[in-house]
C-alpha cells in the first residue's frame, strides 16, 4: 500500500505491508515509517527505513530520527514517477569524511528513556577498510557516535531483546543531532522536558579582557516543539550561566554594542556544560565587526584597539586628509563599515569645513542606519555638528575654537553609569590631561547620557561636574570623551577606554 506525510513542504512516500505480523515491527521502502503491533508505535525515521525487530511488544522502543513524528497518515494514492519523488537519505556528494552523530533512546510504551543500550555503526572508513563505531547509551537514554563515516549510514540499537536499526545522513565535520523524535514520543502530553544549563564568559578578541553587560541568549525549542528562548547577562567579570535550556544542540548567542557572535554547544540531560570547554574560539571575533579609525595628532585609539585583539582600516587625518574625506562624503563606503574612530587632532576643522553639508549628512544616515561613532577631544566636531543639540560644548554650537579651554593636569572624575563603576570597581577614576587646551563641555541634553563627570579648570574659570565621557544614541550610538588615548594616560583611562569600544 503506497502512503504518504506532509512534512513541511516534502511530500514522503512509502511502501507499505498491509497485515504486518503481530509483535514484529516493519520499516520499509523510502518511507522512514516503521510500523509495530504490541504497544508499539510507528516512529518516524528521517532517511530510508532499516528493518528492525521487536521479539517482545512490551520491550523499549527507539526513537531517533529528524524533523518528524510517530505514526502513519494519509490515503492511498498513485505513485508519481521517479522525477518527482524528493530523495531522502541520499548519501551526500563530495570528498569523505567524519562526523558526529547525537542521539536518544525512548521507551515509548514506558514513557521513559533508556539507558545501558548498545549503538553503533558498520561501514567502511575513508580508505574502504571495514570499521564499527559504538556506544552505549548514558543514563539519561542519550548517546553519540563519534568519527562517522559521511553518507547515509545504518545505527543499529539493542538492548536485552529489542533490536531496531534507523539510516541517518552523516555530513563531513558535523555533528547530526537526531534526538528530537526521542524527546517528543516521551513527552508527548506533559511540558516536563529535560534540560541543562550552560555556562561561560563574554571575552574580546585577545581573550584576556572579560566583558560584562552583553546579552547572552538561547533561541529553540524543547520536546514538545515549543518555542523557547533563555537568555542572560553577563556579569561584572563577564560570567554568564543560561539555566534550564532544552537538551540537544543549542546555539549560543552573545551581543554587546556593534559585537556579535555565536557557537554551538551539546546541552546534556540534567548537567551542565562549560562552553570553553568544547568551544575553541568562543571570543568576539577580530574582524566581523567592521571598523575604520581616522588618524589624529594625539591620540591613538587604534593602539587600544590593536591591543583588544579587534582588525581595522586606518584613514589618514592628518597630512592626506583627502582619504579621510573621500571616506566621510561617500555614503555606500561609510555603511560599509559598524563603527568609525575619530582621534583628536588638529586637522578635523580642516575636514569638516571642506564639504560641511556632506560629511554632517552622512554621519546622521550612518547612525540613524545603527553605525556608530566614537570621537575624542579635538575630534568634537563629528559629534557635535550633526546633533548641536545633544551636547553642549562650552562656546555654542559649532563654534571651532570656543570649548578648547581646558587646563593641563589631573582630574578627578566621579563615575555616574552604573555599568562602568563595576566594570572599573569603583565611583572615581584618575584623568590625566597632560596638554593644555582640551575641549571642555558644559552640559548635556535629557536625551544623552553622562558616564563621567567631574570638576574642570578652565582659562579664568572653572565648572563644576562638568561631563567628560558622555553618548546619545540618535539610532546607532555617539559617544563622545574629553580624555583620550596619550603615553601618559593612567590606568582609569585605560580601562574606560576598553570599556567604551564594546559599548559602541
């Protein structure tokens, strides 16, 4: 009797004996399909179907398999012809290779999964040689086969007299989870699904600064299909723990400002894995967060980058300011990149004042899009001319020269974000202006947040908790300081700045 599932969007089709023996369980043609008499079910296979045998109905039933569910339906159709028939199980085209396979043991008529079970694979390896890969399975009914053979493979399953073999596809270098049927037939009516916890660091590229505040979070579903998402932030020394998250592979997901990445991690039934463990780079990458710095006469912030592990492209804001521009007044190639630095210096009036209407427009389209800006002392200007009215630099509003009053010598900051007095682990940092004439700012508007404010000296005067790290966030984020990166820059400002790239 041909039958037929709808699984997605593919049609599967199978052959079909009509009187199956009673207390035999039977899996044939191309259907996945094995249908048992007893208190046995069907169980969906996600390739082409192994026979298998059940001498005893009550004995524990396997479930392992792909993107199904147990059981038959549909009706009797005709056969289409082979054209149309989607394969399922072919073996994989290309070079040989390895891979993982992960998977569970269910005891359906129990409702319970089964430990102590033997699994293993018969092929031939690369070389053609014969080789058995095998296991057993752990007391949670879980087990993985380890160094595959790609293809299609048959895994065969025992346990005291039950016996029952399923074909799943091996892909070179990947691990083939396949233990979602085993969670749905055990728990098939209750949401009591078995989970893990996962536990790790946030870190930068170097992987010895550990970063806090990123969002670290898990997007899957558990046995019952049901969508879930568990999610955590990492702490001040950059820990985070994801608890109860579904069993299976499971990718991990971590954001912080313009950084992402991601990795895969086996979450085991009722334990706990440490993903540095058996993830071999778990760190923000070097160089998918695009970034272009615009050189500057008395900072460096490219040495902190450098020194952070992160890749970047280098703008010359001094003696070929024609790079720089051509970079600010080209919309596409800006976009290109998730954030520009702008170090202070003497050149960016020069820059700015060339093509004002440009460069001011771009930068707004940059941010709006969720590019961000970082710019320091001298380098005022990109922060202040596209958005005069979100910080308030002493002198007014685009006025060149007016807030460059600051004196030389140190400055007690008093830290206002939470985030960064636990990130540094104290209320006051040490600043170090050792030029005269740093930009000084006033105030700011509701809209824009003050990090770092503290008491600044100026030629005649002087302002109280005037802000020195301050940012607003117009779609991407602008953050501004007064302090930057020089040979005598303390130890604070170095932390702050390490601190200020991930917030970008």
């Amino acid at each position: 009797m041909l039958r037929w599932m709808l699984v997605g969007s593919l049609l599967i089709f199978s052959y079909s004996c009509s009187s199956p023996k009673s207390g035999a369980s039977q899996a044939s043609g191309a259907s996945g399909f094995s249908t048992g008499g007893g208190n046995t079910d069907g169980v969906f296979s996600p390739t082409t179907g192994g026979e298998g045998t059940a001498t005893n109905s009550d004995a524990p039933d396997a479930s392992m398999g792909g993107n199904g569910s147990g059981g038959e339906s549909g009706s009797d159709i005709q056969k289409p012809d082979n054209d149309s028939i989607v394969g399922i199980g072919d073996k994989p085209t290309g070079a040989c290779g390895y891979g993982d396979i992960y998977g569970l043991i269910c005891s359906k008529a129990e409702q319970k999964f089964v430990n102590n079970a033997d699994v293993w694979v018969e092929s031939v390896d690369c070389d053609g040689n014969p080789i058995t890969v095998e296991t057993s399975s752990d007391g949670g009914g879980y087990y993985t086969l380890k160094g595959v053979p790609s293809g299609t493979q048959t895994v065969h399953v025992k346990r005291n007299n039950f016996e029952r073999t399923y074909d799943v596809v091996v892909l070179p270098g990947q691990l083939t989870d396949v233990s979602g049927v085993g969670h749905k037939e055990c728990f098939k009516a209750v949401d009591d699904c078995p989970v893990g916890n996962i536990t790790g660091y946030v870190c930068a590229p170097n992987a010895t600064l550990l970063i806090g505040g990123a969002t670290v979070y898990v997007e899957t579903t558990n046995c019952n299909g049901k969508a879930v998402k568990i999610g955590a932030v990492s702490d001040d020394l950059g820990n985070y723990e994801l608890e109860n998250v579904p069993v299976g592979q499971v990718t991990v997901m971590i954001e912080k400002g313009s950084f992402k990445t991601q990795y895969q991690v086996l979450v085991p039934s009722g334990g706990t894995i440490h993903s540095p463990d058996v993830v071999q780079d778990a760190c923000f990458s070097k160089d998918k967060t695009k970034i272009a710095v615009v050189t500057g006469d008395w900072d460096k912030i490219e040495a902190i980058l450098s020194k952070l592990g992160f890749e970047y492209d280098l703008y010359d804001g001094l003696s070929n300011i024609q790079e720089t521009i051509g970079l600010l007044t080209d919309l596409n190639k800006m976009s290109s990149y998730d954030i520009i630095f702008f170090n202070c210096g003497g050149s960016h009036d020069d820059i700015l004042l060339t093509n004002t209407n440009a460069i001011t427009n771009n930068l707004q389209k940059f941010v709006a899009a969720g590019g961000s800006i970082y710019a320091s002392d001298w380098a005022f200007v990109y922060a202040e001319w596209p958005w005069p009215n979100s910080i308030g630099f002493v002198g007014g509003n685009q006025n060149i020269y007016g807030p460059k009053l600051g004196m030389m010598g140190p400055v007690t900051g008093t830290v206002t974000d939470p985030v960064l007095a636990n990130f540094l682990g104290k209320n006051t940092v040490n600043l170090n202006y050792d030029l005269g004439m740093w930009v000084v700012v006033e105030n700011a508007a509701a809209n824009t947040k003050i990090h770092i404010q503290g008491n600044v000296n100026m030629l005649g005067q002087s302002i109280s908790n005037a802000p020195l790290m301050l940012s607003h966030t117009p779609g991407g984020k602008v953050l501004y300081t007064t302090f930057h990166n020089e040979p005598q820059m303390t130890q604070d400002m170095e932390k702050i700045l390490n601190f200020l790239v991930f917030e970008l």
